[in-house]
C-alpha cells in the first residue's frame, strides 16, 4: 500500500523541492531547489532520506495535511508552531498536521520518510516559479503519495539547531563583476546601510527597500550569466538578491554576490525585516 497524504490547506505558498537542476545554465535551465539547503537536507537526514529526497517547501506557514498511513516526518527551517521542530515524529493515520506561524524565519521544510513521489522534470522534482518547471505549487485538495527507498533511521531524537534570526540579519558580500560600474561612495552605500526586505520579494529574489547605490557609469550590458547570491543592481539602484530561482542570464550589473555559507540565512529574512551586508 502506497502511503499518502491529502492537502487540506496550503498557506501563502507550499511548493515541492529537492536538491534542484544543477549544471544545466548553459541550456538556459536554472537550478531551482529548496532556498534553505541546510534546513532542507537536515529534515531528509532526520527521516532517513536520501540527500536528494523530495519534501515540502512551506512560506510563513499555514499548511494543514491529513494522513491516509502512518507517516514518519520532520519540520526543519523556521520554526511553526503546533509541530515538533528539528525531530523526527510519526504522524498517525486520520491525524492533521498543522503549521502555524513561524516565530522567526520564512521558511519551513516537511520531509515525509521516502520522500513525495512525483514526476522529475530534467532530472529535478522542484518546482521552479521563474520557468514554470517542474510541478505546480501544492494546492488544497493534492494527494500526495510518498515513495518507498529511505536508508535507515538516524537514532537521533533531536537536532540542535538554531532558529532563524528574528533581528537584523548581516552577510558577507564579496565584490562581483560589475563592482567598477559603482563608485566607491556605492560600495560603501552598500556595505554601510540597513536594507529593508520588501514585501515583493519570492523564491526568485530578495529585493531590498534603502538608498539607491550611486553608478560610475551609465547604460547597461549585454546578457550574461547569473548565479545564486547575485546582488543585481536594476535602475532604482536597489539591490536584488538572487535566490532559488532566480533567471540564468541578466543584463543589469552584479556588484557583488553573498558568501556561500550565508546565503541559507538569505532565504529565511521576511519582509520588514532588517539586512546589512558586511565586506
């Protein structure tokens, strides 16, 4: 018997996410994948999943799920009320689980042991928002099967992990590309001011409310590459962090991209909330 679960709600945004589409920019193909990788395969490690497993992307909360079979499971990410956090607990047939609003952070991954079984597309179940790849974002009324092949259980009760920051969140940012289209009164702007993040940030980008960065040059470039952790610089001269899924190709300037190390903290800032980017 296939093990299942019906969607009774969803929330702002639930989307299916895995490890991603890496090494396919060339073809035009962005990576896509969970935004917080580190929550993302913590929750697949605490159920004995896979690295690349497929589990639940969840945006400030809000999922309600009913169990068709017993499920075993995990919340990582930011933190909802009404589940168990950062442990892997059973979820008995007939029983609802549900997400309530995350203290902190934006982001919550549910990974069911065996992982959702859905069609990959180009070798990836996430669902991509920019390119329309992948499935469509969870719907109230899926049912949603989960596989079969899980290695064993970790023996771990729970994982100490800290929550998202609820404060001013600060990340390293290293000079990009186009750092000499910028004066050097922009890159102080940029490493010296608070951003805000705006309410029209998503999975694609981050973009940051504050002073306009002053350029050392007009017009703009030709098309070239993008990569995660982008700071593009469109006319407003704010910056838009890349993220997920952001596009593979951008005409406007890049002047820096965000340490590796903290772009999960990246994924988890809301909107209103505070972001400095230190050198």
């Amino acid at each position: 018997m296939t093990a299942r679960f019906e969607v009774l709600a969803t929330g702002p945004l639930t989307t299916i996410q895995d490890s991603g589409r890496p090494g396919q920019a060339a073809l035009g193909i962005g990576r896509s994948g969970a935004c917080d990788r580190t929550s993302y395969q913590l929750a697949n490690r605490l159920v004995g999943n896979h690295p690349d497993a497929a589990a639940l992307e969840v945006t400030f909360g809000g999922l309600q799920l009913i169990a068709e079979a017993d499920l075993v499971y995990a919340v990582t990410g930011a933190p909802c009320s009404n589940v168990p956090l950062n442990a892997p607990a059973l979820l008995r047939k007939g029983e609802v689980l549900q997400l309530g609003t995350p203290r902190t952070g934006l982001r919550t991954y549910v990974a069911f042991r065996g992982g959702l079984d859905v069609d990959p597309v180009l070798g990836s179940r996430s669902t991509d928002l920019l390119s329309g790849l992948g499935p469509a974002p969870v719907a109230a009324g899926d049912v949603l099967a989960l596989g079969k092949d899980h290695g064993p259980m970790p023996g771990v009760d729970l994982a100490p992990v800290a929550d998202p920051p609820g404060g001013e969140v600060v990340v390293q940012v290293l000079p990009g590309p186009r750092r000499d289209w910028f004066t050097d009164a922009g890159w102080q702007s940029l490493t010296g001011q608070s951003y805000t993040v705006s309410s029209n940030s998503n999975r694609i980008g981050v973009r940051l409310e504050g002073e306009p960065l002053e350029r050392a040059r007009d017009g703009e470039l030709p098309s070239e590459g993008m990569e995660l952790g982008a700071l593009q610089i469109p006319p407003s001269g704010l910056p838009v962090l890349f993220l997920a899924d952001h596009p593979v190709t951008g005409g406007y300037p890049v002047i820096g991209y965000v340490a590796a190390s903290d772009l999960d903290l990246c994924a988890q800032v809301r909107p209103g909330q505070s972001l400095r980017f230190r050198p």
